[in-house]
C-alpha cells in the first residue's frame, strides 16, 4: 500500500488515469464548491459521505478546536470531525507541486450509484451494503479476482471503494466520465468529482 500522495503518483506513473477520493482543488472563501454541493444533492440521504472541501489555511490547524474556528472565521461554519481526520491527507495532495492531469477526484458513493441506478444501497460497512456494492461492481470487474489477493489490514470498505474510484478513473480514460462541478481553485487546480 501507498503510505503517500507521493507514493500513489510513483506508485501510479504508467496509469493511464487515477481516481483519488480526496478533495483536489480547495475553495477560498464563503462559497462551497459546486462539485461538493451537486455530489450531496445527487446522494440523497447518503449525502453525509460528501465532505466539504475545507478552505487552505483550514489544513494548517494543529486541532480540531483551531480548525473549526478557522473555518468558522472564513466560511461561517465549522467543519466536521470527519473532514478534519482527512485532513492530513487533503495536505498530501494540495502540497505536490505538480498535479499529473491523469490524477482526478473521485467520490466512490457517486460512482456506484451511477453504476447501479437502481439499487438502494445500504450503509457501506454494513453486510448487505458489501454485498450491494460488490454485485454493482460485477458488471464492471470479476470481484473474485479483485478481492482475492489484498494486502494485509485492507478493509473491505475501503477496497470497495477504491474499486468504485477505478471505474470512474477508467471513464475519464476513455473520455466518457460525467464531470461535476467545472471550477479552478486559486492555485488553479481543479474542483470537480469525475464520475
């Protein structure tokens, strides 16, 4: 496994495309991203899963307490729990100096319903939420073959997932991925979920 964002992009160099469930461009101000915005409308009631992407100096606190009174300061409102523990890795991503064009934000939840329409999935660390997400990613991939050789500590989740990145990845590859949301952040990154 890949310890790094620096890792994945040596890890990933003859890839065509790579599907990265980490917010890539970030906003600067009071606005959410459009991206963030359309992902959780799109979710319905399994909205929660999408994060907002938090503004820079948001990464740089050193607690949770510090970030949300950042976030309180230049958005209005704090950010959650969840947004802060991934915050170390929206770091990795937004501190590399070049960021590959084959390297695209992926939200794994948004790519299996657009995989399966029609399934209403259940929680994803639940048994039938696995299984749900294994029979949507059977029309793409043999999840026998998938799942039979992980590495050790993989979670099944976390591994669904990463599958669920890949096909959308694969899309964007052959140039038929949906594309949510169309802005550039300050630095001129992208803020939009590939799909």
């Amino acid at each position: 496994m890949c310890t790094d964002a620096a890792a994945v992009l040596d890890a990933t160099t003859d890839c065509v495309a790579v599907g990265v469930d980490i917010p890539i461009g970030l906003p600067s101000g009071v606005a959410r991203r459009a991206c963030d915005i359309e992902a959780a409308a799109r979710l319905g009631r399994a909205r929660s899963s999408v994060f907002p992407a938090p503004p820079r100096p948001v990464l740089a606190a050193a607690s949770y307490t510090e970030a949300c009174a950042i976030a309180r300061e230049l958005t209005g409102r704090a950010i959650s729990l969840q947004t802060f523990h991934i915050g170390r890795k929206i770091r990795e991503w937004d501190a590399l100096d070049v960021l590959p064009a084959r390297v695209v934000e992926v939200h794994p939840e948004l790519s299996l319903r657009t995989l399966a329409p029609e399934v209403d999935f259940a929680p994803k660390k639940t048994t039938r939420g696995a299984g749900q997400r294994i029979a949507a990613l059977a029309r793409w991939v043999d999840p026998a073959v998938a799942l039979a050789d992980l590495p050790a500590g993989a979670r099944l989740d976390d591994v669904l997932d990463a599958l669920a990145a890949a096909w959308s990845a694969r899309r964007w590859a052959r140039g038929c991925a949906e594309v949510i949301g169309n802005e550039t952040d300050e630095r001129g990154r992208p803020m939009r979920v590939v799909v």
